[in-house]
C-alpha cells in the first residue's frame, strides 16, 4: 500500500505536534487525544470513534493484521504518514513500540448526554484517582463486567491521557465516561434512584452482604486518602473487602473489579432464580 506522505526527519513539524500532546495542556487546546496499539486503535474504530491523523511504521508491526487497520483509518478520513523508525520512537509513548499511533478528538461525555437504557444500571463513580494506569485499567473492568458508565469526579488524572487510554486497551471508547462534580453526580443518581455503594476498609459490613441487584453506583476512591467525607455521608451503602494479610487496602482498580464482578454475580443469580 502506497502512503500519502512519508516522514523521515525528526523535526517535522507533525512530529513535533504529536510529541506536545503528551502534555495535557497541549492536548485540551488541540482537542486531541493520542491512541497507540494495535488493540487500542481496533477498539476505537469499532466503536466509531474518528480518527484524524495515522502516523505508523511496517517494521514495527507484531502482526499480520495492521495494513488493515491502516486501510481502516484511510476509510474513516484520517491522514496517513509512514514514518521511518527513529521518527516513530520519537512520538511513542510505549517503551516497545507497535507501530501503529494515532491522533483524533478527545472523549467528552457530559451527564446530560447519558442515557440509561437498563432497569437496573450498574456505574462505578472514581474519586480522585491519581494514576492514568489505575483509571485505564478500572475502566477496563468497568466495561467488562458490563457497566453502563463511569463518572470520574474531582479527578487528578486526564481521561485522556495517552496512559489512560493504553490501560483501557481502548475501552474509553467503548462506554461513557463522564466527568462530572460531586454534588452534580450525586443529584443526577438520586434523580433517578441509583444507590450508593461507598467503598472503605472501615464498614462494618463485607461487600458480599451488600444486595447490588437494583441499580447501584459503586464509589472508589484515592488509594492514599480513600473516599472523601462527602460520598461517605451520601452512601445509601458502606461496604468493605477484608483485607486478610498485612496491607490495609487494594490496588483502586482491583477493588473496583471485585466489587463489580460481586454485582456481576448477584445479578446472574438473580436473573437464574427468575427463569
């Protein structure tokens, strides 16, 4: 396949924008986000996501299925560049590169966009999480065990973080994710008659008592200082994961996954018993 454009300097000035939208500030001025990999950039597609510019490199690929996803970008619109390796290294955010990068407009979902089709949704509200990886990976088990969105408040990390979006292996783009206020999060679940379910090691009550049949919304928080007073006073629902050996907490997105999978289960038992 012929590319449109070929880039072989590292001071072309493409490469250069790309480079700055490792920077947040850049970023939000661009509109931009950044998707790198195979697995991210397959999963963006597949959920209609559009990409404006394809920056890639054959040496690079692990497989034998990347000409297809380039073809795909060229369907979708996007620019395409084959750059010579030292010009992908240079905009890689991965310390083995794949190849394959990609620049399009970030994700903004607002609250009032959301739109709950369940009778029974299940949401993760994160608190503060301050690591991209952490948020990526949370988001990555939020869409697995079927979650209907996640609303990130008060965050200390970009959605879209090129590390975010690599930790989600690009499930950003297959959920919503929201980023809202407290006090708006709190008003839009109780409009709607989601409970709370606040997440600490001081509840007296064990995660596996609590019922998450009906719609629930799940809240974890900073590792370092755990929940704020606010979701602690709000929580229709404390619960705790016993922590049985010497730490005193779990990685944020690991207790997230045990409690969704713990609704997962509950909800398929449910379902069970009723047919």
């Amino acid at each position: 396949m012929s590319a449109e454009q070929k880039i072989t300097s590292l001071q072309n000035p493409r490469v250069k924008d790309v480079v700055k939208l490792g920077r947040r500030p850049h970023r939000d001025e661009a509109g931009l986000l950044v998707v790198e990999g195979y697995r991210e950039l397959r999963r963006a597609l597949a959920n209609h996501w559009k990409p404006n510019a394809l920056f890639y490199c054959p040496p690079l690929y692990l497989g034998h299925h990347e000409p297809e996803l380039v073809e795909a970008c060229r369907q979708a619109g996007a620019e395409l560049f084959e750059c010579a390796e030292p010009v992908f290294a240079k905009m890689a955010y991965r310390d083995r590169p794949e190849g394959l990068l990609v620049t399009g407009p970030q994700v903004r979902w607002k609250l009032a966009d959301l739109k709950l089709e369940k009778t029974s949704p299940l949401l993760v509200i994160a608190e503060s999480i301050e690591k991209p990886g952490n948020l990526g990976t949370l988001l990555r088990s939020a869409d697995s065990a079927g979650a209907d969105a996640v609303l990130v408040c008060d965050p200390t990390t970009d959605i879209n973080n090129p590390n975010v979006v690599r930790a989600s292996i690009g499930t950003l783009f297959a959920l919503p994710v929201v980023e809202a206020s407290p006090e708006e999060a709190l008003a839009w679940l109780r409009a709607r008659g989601i409970r709370i379910l606040a997440a600490t090691p001081h509840a007296e009550q064990d995660y596996t008592q609590a019922d998450m049949t009906g719609g629930t919304a799940i809240v974890v928080g900073s590792e370092q200082y755990g929940l704020k007073p606010f979701w602690m006073e709000h929580a229709d629902l404390q619960v705790r994961i016993p922590m049985l050996g010497q730490a005193d907490s779990l990685n944020v997105s690991a207790a997230a996954t045990i409690l969704l999978y713990e609704a997962v289960r509950q909800r398929r038992k449910k379902s069970h018993e009723i047919h």
